[in-house]
C-alpha cells in the first residue's frame, strides 16, 4: 500500500501556491506510505537573454541524491570548481545542478567517479527530483515544500513490499529526461520483463519492481510512441495491480489496470487538475467543492496538458 498524487495547475496565477497544495495532498496519505517519500516537481525555465541573433543554449537540471551521508557542502564545492558555469541549489538530501545540456554526460560521468555513493536522481529541463526516507510530512518540513513553486508535481509516499527503504528505492522514478512515474501496486513479472529490458542495454539503479514499469514506458516512448501507446504496453506487458500516474515535459497522466484494485480519484477545474489515492488528499484544495470528482476507469489512459 502506497500513496500516490499528481498535480496540474491550469492557472497561471496559482503557479506561487502549488507547494502549499501539495504538502497537505502528501501528509494525506503519509499513512499509506510511511517509509520514504519522493516528488517531481516540474516548473518552467526562467528564458536567459542571448546576443541578437544568437540562441541561448538549452539548460538541464541534474537532480543528485544518495542513500549514505554525504557532505553536500564538499559536492556542491566541488561541481562549482568543475562546471563553474552551473547554478546549484541545495537540499537536505541532495543537490541539483543547472547546467548546459551539452556538459550533462560530463557531469553525470564525473560525479559516478568522484562521488560514487552519489546517484543521479533525474534530469529535465522543468524537473526537479527529490527523494527521502522517513514520514513524508516531516520530509516536506525539511525540504520547505510549502515554498516551492512551479506548473506541476509528481509525488509518493512509500510502504515498501517488494525491496528496502532506501532513497534509491523511492519513487517516483525517472527513466527519461522530464519523465517522471509513480505507482501504487505490484507486478508478478517484473523480474522476467527487467531481465529482458537489461539484454537490450537498458540500466537499472534498483531491484525495485515499480522501476521496470517505468523503463519499459520509457522504452516504448523511444521508440516513436505516445504517451498513450506507451502506457497501453505497460498494461499489456506488466503483470500486476497498479496505478500509475505519469508526469511529462508536456502534461500529466493516469491509469489503473483492469481489475482497478488500487484506489484513485481525479478533481478537475479551470484551475487546477489533481489525483490522488484518496478523496482526503484532495479535500483541501481550493473549491474542490466546485470540482469535477471522479475515479479513473479501469484501462483507461487520462491525460491533461500544461
């Protein structure tokens, strides 16, 4: 049993109150998951100002985490003498660093050297990924998730079954760049699918089963399809109870397998869309009073742009 929540915000105006909405959203179902917690956290790049005629080059954040005691002071130091042209922002437990995409593999490749206890979280050019052990709320407290800004989150809260309690092993995961997964569930094939994914060259940072979900979207979305058809092979292939919900550079999604065992609901309004394992976590929203409630149907794939 886990908890997990995804939430759009359609107005622009609200983009300052989306870590206040979200903090209740997760203590809701700290319950569900009392272990460890994780959120992607999607909000838009500030545009810099190159010369006429000249493109600004594209940046990606690299979200860097760890499951040992790191001093994130040394890392930071140390990422600021190798990539001086990056800006860093600091977490409790971890760091991301801002840089150009060009310099990424370099990073990425750099740090796996210096910093082997040190493990890229994610990357994208709107994600930011932060994972933690311990009760959710007290996570949030920590992380100053009431502040933060932003168009879009992903989050869980964790009752690990299948694997240890580990930041590693928190969700979400992300197998792509501003590609984020949750799932509440479990899938009874996950070995025999990551066996075969592993011998298309396909890498893995944990034995967590919810990981193979989510390389195998990935997967399928490099190989030409939708979101949509993407997450209908997950379906197909994926043994198992799950929902999932999907975080994208363009949107969100949600889908729940044809049994519908594990519990969701979707409030939709003009300025907000949210989804959560339980009504509760959603009780607090603004004019949720107003909002169009309803529980995804089983197989059935619901998206929502930016």
């Amino acid at each position: 049993m886990c908890g997990i929540s995804g939430l759009l915000i359609r107005d622009p105006d609200l983009e300052v109150e989306l870590g206040r909405m979200l903090v209740p959203m997760i203590s809701a179902l700290a319950d569900r998951g009392p272990d460890s917690s994780g959120i992607a956290l999607y909000s838009r790049p500030v545009m810099g100002e190159g010369s006429a005629g000249e493109e600004t080059p594209s940046i990606l954040r690299v979200s860097l985490g760890s499951d040992e005691a790191v001093p994130w002071d040394d890392v930071t130091d140390w990422a600021s003498s190798r990539f001086s042209e990056s800006a860093i922002e600091v977490f409790r437990s971890g760091i991301r660093i801002d840089l150009v995409e060009a310099r990424a593999d370099a990073l990425v490749s750099s740090v796996r050297e210096a910093w082997p206890g040190v493990h890229v979280l994610g990357t994208g050019r709107m994600l930011t990924v932060v994972k933690d052990i311990g009760w959710p709320a007290d996570s949030c407290r920590r992380h100053v998730v009431d502040s933060w800004t932003g168009h879009m989150a992903v989050a869980h809260t964790r009752m690990a079954t299948e694997s240890a309690v580990t930041a590693l092993h928190s969700h979400p995961f992300v197998p792509g760049p501003d590609l984020s997964v949750v799932h509440n569930g479990s899938f009874s094939n996950h070995a025999s699918v990551r066996r075969r994914l592993e011998a298309e060259g396909v890498r893995f940072d944990c034995d967590n089963d919810s990981e193979v979900a989510a390389r195998l979207l990935a997967r399928r979305l490099q190989a030409g399809d939708d979101l949509d058809e993407a997450t209908r092979w997950v379906m197909k292939e994926m043994d198992g109870f799950f929902t999932l919900v999907v975080g994208t550079e363009t949107g969100m999604s949600v889908v729940r397998d044809a049994f519908a065992c594990k519990p969701a609901v979707v409030a939709e309004t003009d300025a907000y869309v949210a989804v959560a394992s339980e009504y509760r976590a959603l009780a607090g929203l603004p004019d949720v009073g107003r909002a169009r409630v309803f529980e995804p149907q089983p197989e059935e794939v619901y998206t929502w742009t930016c």
